[in-house]
C-alpha cells in the first residue's frame, strides 16, 4: 500500500524550527528586494535586485555537511546572476551581499571570513568568465546554448569551493558529501536562470522562477537538516555511552577519547577509507565500556580479553554498530591469526585499537613516557602487536617531537 | 473462520470495483484528447521514478514526489489530453518494482487504479479552476487540485486498508490525514516545472529531479542514522537489564507511561520523541553502580545508599552532555525533579516531572529485590496522596487517566512477567531507586 501525501516534512520533528527560520529568512529577502526595486530603481533593474536579494538569502541557507562545516547555498543563485549580468556587475553584487552576510560568514568562519568573501568573489568571477566563454564557443542561441554554458559556470563555481576548502586545509569536499549539496544547489540554480531567459516570450516566469525552484532545493536543505540533527544526537550518545566506565572508576578519565584520537590517526596513516575510520572511532571510543556489565567488584582486575568480549557482546546486535563489535572482538586476536570470518579492514582496525589502548594505558596520555610505552610494546611477547601499526605510532609520535628511544 | 474466508472476496470485490472506476473514468477522460506522446512520455517516467525513488517512513506511510509529474503534465498540455494523460501518469505511479519482483501484481494494479482515479479527479478540479493562461493562476489551481488528487487518493486507500486489516478506518484516517499543508511544495513544483517545459521544452525535465533525488537520499541516510541511534539505546537498555534483572523491562514501560501522559498533555512529536529518548536513558547511571548493591534484598547501609544514589547524578550529568536532552537532563534525579523543590515549577519543562511520576509508578506496580508489586490502587493512591509535594499534579491525572481510557492494569496480580525469586520479597515497603525520597518521607512524618 502506498500513500502519497505523506511526506517527511511532518510538524514538530527536530529541524523543523530551522526549516520554518530558512523560508522566513528567503521569504523576508525577497520580499525586501522587491520592495526597495519598486521604490528605487527603474523597471528594467527589478530583476537584477531580487537576484541580488537571492543572492544574500542563500548565504543564510546553508547545508550541513558530514564534517561540521556548512555549504551555503550559493551556487543556486550564482547562475542566474552570471547569465544576465556583465562581469562589474557580479562583482558589485557579490561584494555588496558578502558584505551584508559579514556577520553571519563572522560567526560561521570566524577569522576565515575576509577570505571567504575573497573566495566568493574570485568563484563568481570565474564562473562568469566560464559562461561567457562557453556562449563565445557554441556560438549558437536559446537553450541549447544556455545549458552548456551554465554547466561549465555551475562546475566552474564548484572548483573555487573545493580549492578555497583546500586551502582552509578542511576534510576533502567529497568526504563531507559535498558534491551532492553542490549538485542540488546547481540544478536549481539552471532552472532560475533558464526561467530569466530573456528569449522565451509569452512563457518568461521572470523572477518567479527564483521563488518557485528554491523549492525543491528548500526540500533538500530539510533532509541536510534532519540528517545533521540525528548525526549530533547520535554521535554524543557514543560519547556518552563511552564515558560510562570513567564513571565507574575502571578506567581513568579520558582514556577512551585519547585512545580514538590516536586511532584516527594513526589509522589515517594507515590508508583507511573515511567509512573505516568512523567504526575505528566508535569502536576506540566505546571499546572498554563492557565493563559496565561485569561485576565492578573484579573489574580493576578483569583482562583485556573478557572486556573486549563483553563490549562486544553488548554492541553486537545494535544497528549501525555491528562493525565497531566485530572490530573490539577482535583486538584479543595476535596479529597474525588465520581469523577468517572477519574483513581485513576489521583486522587492521583492531591492531590499531589494541596498539594505540596499550600504549595510552602505558603512557597514561603522557608522552615522556613514550620511549618505555614503545619498548614495551615491541617486546611484547607471541605476535601480540602488529610491528606495522607500532612503526606508524613511532613516525606519528617522532612528527610530533617526542623522544622515542635510542 | 468465517470472517478471514469472505475478507479476501470482499477486498477482491472492492479491488474489482475500482479497476472498472478507473477504466470508465480513463474511457471518459480521453474524450478530452489524447495527450501528445512525448511529452507523455516523459512525465510518466518521472512518475516512475518518483515512485521508484519514495521513501518508506518510520510510520509505514510513504512520502513520493508524484504530484510533481502530475501537476507538470496538467500545466504543459493545458486541455489537450490533460485529463487522461495526468491520471495516466498517476496510476503509472502505482508501477512499483519491488511489488512486481514480488508478485504482488493485486496491489499494483489497485494502486494504478485508485491513482488513476485521483489523477482524474484532480485534472477534473485543475480544468474547472485553472481557466486562463498566467503563471500565478496556475500555481494557485494546483492547491485545490492537488487536495482533490489526495481526497481521493485516502477515500479510496483506507477501506482497502481496513478490509486487508480488520482494523478500524478511524486509525488509518488519523495517520493519512490528507488536510497536510506538506502536498503544496510538491504541487507548486510541478506547476513551475510545467511552465518551463511550456517554453523551454522537456530537457528541464532533469533539472527538477536531481534536488528531489538528492533530498531523498539524504533523507534515507537521517532514517538509517536513526535506526542506529536507536540500536545504541537498545544497548544501554539491555546493558541495564543484564545488570539488574528486577528491572526487565523497566525502562521500556517508564518510557510507554511517559508517552501516554505526553499524549493526554498534548506535547507536539519533537517533545514526544526527547521525552521517549530521556525516559529511556534517565536510568543510565545504573550501568556504574555495582551489581550487589542493585539487587540487595536487604536495607542498604548508609554509604551502600550513597552509591546508589550516586547513579543519578551520573544520569543527570550523561545526559547533560547531550545537547536535545539538557533541557530536561534533571529528570534523572528524582531529587531535583521534586514537584516543590523549585518555586517556577509551573515555568520548567514538563518533561522532567512526568518521567518522574512514570518511573515511580512502575517501581510500584512491579516486583522488586526489596519488595512484591503493589495493586494498582494503592499506587494510584500513592500517587494522589503525593501530587502537589513530589509529583506535579497534572502529570499524576494524565497518567491515571491514560491508564484508565486504556482499561490497562499493572501491579499486583497484573505483572508482566513471573520472576522467580531464591528468598521471596517482603510485601510491603515502598522504597525504590524511583521512590527513595517517597519512603524517606514517610518515615519523617
């Protein structure tokens, strides 16, 4: 059975309110633009200030990405901009919106900002180049012409965000599922601007067409929305749940968030992919937490091996964390056991969890004691660590400048 | 017996009756004309994919973007064979591939019926109203055909539902309700849509769909997230159980009594959901005290008693720490979530208090290490006697209302399941992690 007007924008669901402050910021905008158009300039320059208008809203409508960071959505309006303005133009609008945005870029970018209204700037300039250029080569006229040359400026203006995240050294575009928000803001941003062609007419929607297809996009900002919610929900659940054995006194305070840091980097070192390094981190955050379910009164004395099976036992039937359980069950394994009912990404990650669990219990998050720790570690005796994995720890330990033996 | 042979006939009857709706109706519409082929075409694999591509939602609804090819083929065709091709379109909606790879070709060909129908109707609604040629008039014909197209769409989907569930339709309604506002982005969409193609031609078609698949699949990954979250609930759950077996099912129920006292005080789904997500973790600082002290039959010396209680302030600290839940992380501790330990109780979140009032009835009306289940009366009572001191007053009333409506009974005589204990619990006694300070009270008096 199906139903079909029951869609996922249901009232009261977390990132409604969000939702609701979105339409109401785009709303205001243009009802602004429209209104210092009427009141200012001459009829020909309506459009171009409720661009304008679009323009600025979109740095307000910004999609969550997977690392923290946001996508404003400002490609959707960029293409409109650059089909029916000439290049001083862009550049007026821009630098006049960016700095009208300066307070919120402020609070999102902090120190960055000035070089995110650098960033805008050069990116709307050079997806302006590309339209021209693109019309200057196909040469011909109407949609057929349009189409290509606002793909080129649409992918132009992606290119600039990916650098200017380069050079902010954030993770790659890609990794935060950049591209698809890019995606939805570029199809938009065609359908606005093919909706100002000036050759359509009896059937111009004019700046209507803005209106109208921020609403898909509006859509797709809600889902952005709803998933950030979940994720932040989720992810300090985690951190909760992993919290839990300092509380009960079996391991000292912080040993669990120490171990997943250095987890991820040394299983970043390591080549695993950005999938493997999430379960390595919630399987570092939440490996000692079995404690919990053994009897406190022998918990100091309880061995690696029966916590790694009891956080196991505990994690293994919950959705999403099937993978971080097979990864602790593993860590009671010698390197070079012939196990093969695991993944050998589950194997590596459980060599890195062992390694870097031994050596903070070792260190104690101290690192003049790292030269020991290490000792210790590469004598261990029966296969017990994986002398790879030590050989990242001991060049991630020497890039940081901490003495690591003779 | 006989009621489960003649269900089948009837929904095989009730399939029969709107197939033949349908195919008068398409008969009828395609005196109109015939739409033109490629334009045709291109909707109704928009519709399929539309379908293809719906999200399934936790409540077994499913949310597609099939008004969008709908609306776009009224608008593009104008009268020529928009009747016939929009409720075409529509019932190709109900083409679903997973249904046909599992041979349930009955319900696809009722959803392609009772679209059809919907489909119809609407481009009946979109011809009366929508006479003219301007953009805004368009727009605003889609609003009312689009509560046509849905009318129909429940009209016709909830007595199939009743007859395949014996369940009444009241259920159904209250969860389909088409009177949503959240149709009219999908039915604007298609009317812009089809105005562009008016002047622009089909290859915009694409233009439309990659937001909405976009959407869709972010979508997917907040439910799949949210799947997971639950998972790790359950795991605090059942790592709570394995701790203290007394409380199999504890959390469980004081999250199901809070849910009814949210239902009778009206707290919109956002506050539902924090409060099912605090009820489930306000015992969570059980996980750090020790096993024996949990299940010790015996009065606990006073620094046995300290450990105990040290769980709440752990609860309320774990759950301080996660951003939803801090403005309710107090209803831990039953300390700070007295009734008239804070003078603006009347301004706090509600949230606190009914978890209190749900977990200390559930302490009564279950057995303990320390004490058998009382009857539900005496915990009524309790309750009542203590409203207005421990318990927030209107808390107390909903719950006993909920459970009454319900004609659900628990304590004494009523209990879940049976636990077999080595050395039975003494009878009396009202002391519990829920309802500490409700005995420390008593012996005051």
């Amino acid at each position: 059975m199906k139903l079909l007007d029951y869609l996922p924008l249901r009232p009261g669901d977390p990132g409604e309110p969000r939702l609701r402050a979105d339409v109401v910021a785009v709303v205001t905008m243009a009802v602004v633009a429209a209104v210092a158009a009427r009141l200012v300039l001459p009829a020909s320059d309506h459009e171009l200030v409720v661009i304008a208008g679009a323009v600025f809203a979109a740095e307000l409508l910004t999609f969550p990405l997977a690392d923290g960071t946001a996508l404003p959505a400002w490609i959707a309006p960029l293409l409109p901009l650059v089909a029916g303005a000439d290049a001083g133009t862009v550049a007026a609008v821009v630098v006049a919106t960016q700095l009208l945005a300066l307070p919120v870029l402020w609070r999102d970018a902090g120190r960055a900002a000035p070089l995110r209204v650098v960033q805008r700037l050069a990116g709307a300039l050079a997806a302006w180049g590309a339209y021209r250029l693109t019309v200057h080569a196909v040469g011909a006229g109407g949609v057929a012409l349009t189409l290509p040359a606002l793909g080129a400026a649409a992918a132009v203006a992606v290119l600039t965000e990916v650098a200017g995240r380069r050079l902010a050294g954030l993770r790659p575009f890609g990794a935060a599922g950049g591209y698809e928000a890019a995606l939805a803001q570029a199809s938009s941003g065609v359908l606005m601007a093919l909706a100002l062609l000036p050759d359509t007419p009896g059937t111009r929607m004019g700046v209507w067409g803005l209106a109208l297809f921020a609403i898909p996009l509006l859509g797709a900002r809600y889902a952005y929305g709803r998933l950030q919610a979940i994720r932040h929900a989720y992810d300090q659940t985690i951190v909760v749940l992993s919290g839990l054995p300092e509380h009960g006194g079996y391991v000292r305070p912080g040993h669990p968030a120490r171990v997943a840091a250095l987890c991820i980097e040394i299983g970043r070192r390591m080549g695993l992919s950005a999938t493997e390094l999430d379960d390595l981190e919630r399987a570092a955050l939440l490996h000692s937490v079995g404690y919990v379910t053994l009897d406190p009164a022998r918990g100091e004395e309880a061995d690696g091996g029966e916590v790694s099976r009891a956080t196991a036992a505990m994690l293994v039937g919950a959705e999403g964390l099937s993978r971080p359980a097979g990864i602790v069950a593993a860590v009671p394994l010698p390197y070079r056991a012939p196990e093969v009912s695991l993944a050998r990404q589950e194997r590596v990650a459980a060599q890195i969890l062992k390694v870097a669990s031994a050596y903070e219990d070792a260190t104690g998050g101290d690192d003049r004691r790292a030269a020991d720790a290490l000792e210790a570690l590469y004598s261990a005796p029966g296969y017990l660590y994986d002398p790879r994995v030590l050989g990242t720890l001991e060049r991630i330990l020497d890039r940081r400048g901490v003495p690591v033996g003779a | 017996m006989a009621g489960t042979s003649t269900t089948p006939r009837m929904q095989r009857l009730y399939l029969a009756l709107v197939a033949v709706a349908a195919a008068v109706a398409a008969a009828v519409a395609a005196r109109d004309g015939v739409p033109a082929p490629g334009v045709f075409a291109t909707f109704a694999a928009l519709a399929l994919g539309a379908e293809l591509v719906s999200v399934r939602l936790p409540n077994g609804a499913t949310a597609s973007a099939l008004l969008v090819p709908v609306m776009g083929s009224f608008v593009v065709l104008g009268h020529e064979g928009a009747a016939l091709a929009g409720g075409l379109v529509a019932g190709i909606g109900g083409i679903y591939l997973p249904d046909l790879r599992r041979g349930r070709f009955d319900r696809v060909l009722f959803n392609c019926a009772q679209l059809l129908l919907s489909g119809v109707a609407a481009a009946a609604v979109f011809s009366a109203v929508g006479q003219g040629d301007t953009l805004g008039r368009l727009v605003l014909a889609t609003l009312p055909a689009g509560m046509a197209f849905l009318v129909v769409n429940v009209a016709l989907l909830v007595p199939m539902l009743v007859l395949a569930t014996g369940r009444p339709a009241r259920g159904f309604l209250a969860d389909l309700n088409p009177i949503h506002v959240q149709y009219v982005p999908f039915a604007v969409t298609g009317a812009a849509l089809g105005w562009l193609v008016h002047g622009t031609g089909l290859v915009v078609v694409p233009f439309v769909a990659v937001p909405v698949v976009v959407a869709r699949h972010t979508f997917s990954s907040y439910l799949a997230l949210k799947n997971a979250h639950e998972g790790t609930l359950r795991v605090l759950v059942r790592a709570l159980e394995t701790k203290d077996p007394y409380t199999a099912g504890h959390v469980e129920r004081v999250a199901r009594y809070s849910r009814y006292i949210g239902e009778e005080l009206g707290l919109s789904e956002v506050r539902q959901e924090r409060l099912r997500y605090a009820a489930l973790m306000h015992d969570v600082g059980k996980l750090v005290v020790a096993n024996h002290l949990l299940n010790k039959p015996d009065l606990l010396t006073p620094a046995e008693y300290d450990e105990v209680r040290r769980h709440e302030s752990v609860s309320v600290e774990v759950l301080g720490r996660i951003d939803f839940l801090r403005p309710i992380a107090k209803a831990a501790s039953p300390l700070y979530a007295r009734y008239d330990s804070r003078p603006d109780a009347r301004s706090d979140p509600i949230e606190p208090y009914v978890i209190v009032v749900a977990d200390a009835y559930d302490a009564m009306t279950s057995t303990r290490a320390y004490r058998r289940a009382l009857p539900q009366e005496i915990a009524f009572e309790e309750l009542r006697r203590h409203a207005g001191t421990q318990f927030h007053p209107v808390c107390v009333e909903a719950l006993i209302r909920a459970l009454e409506r319900r004609d659900e009974r628990h304590g004494a005589g009523y209990e879940d399941e049976i636990v077999l204990f080595d050395s039975p619990p003494p009878v009396r006694g009202t002391g519990s992690a829920g309802l500490g300070d409700l005995a420390s009270t008593d012996t005051s008096r």
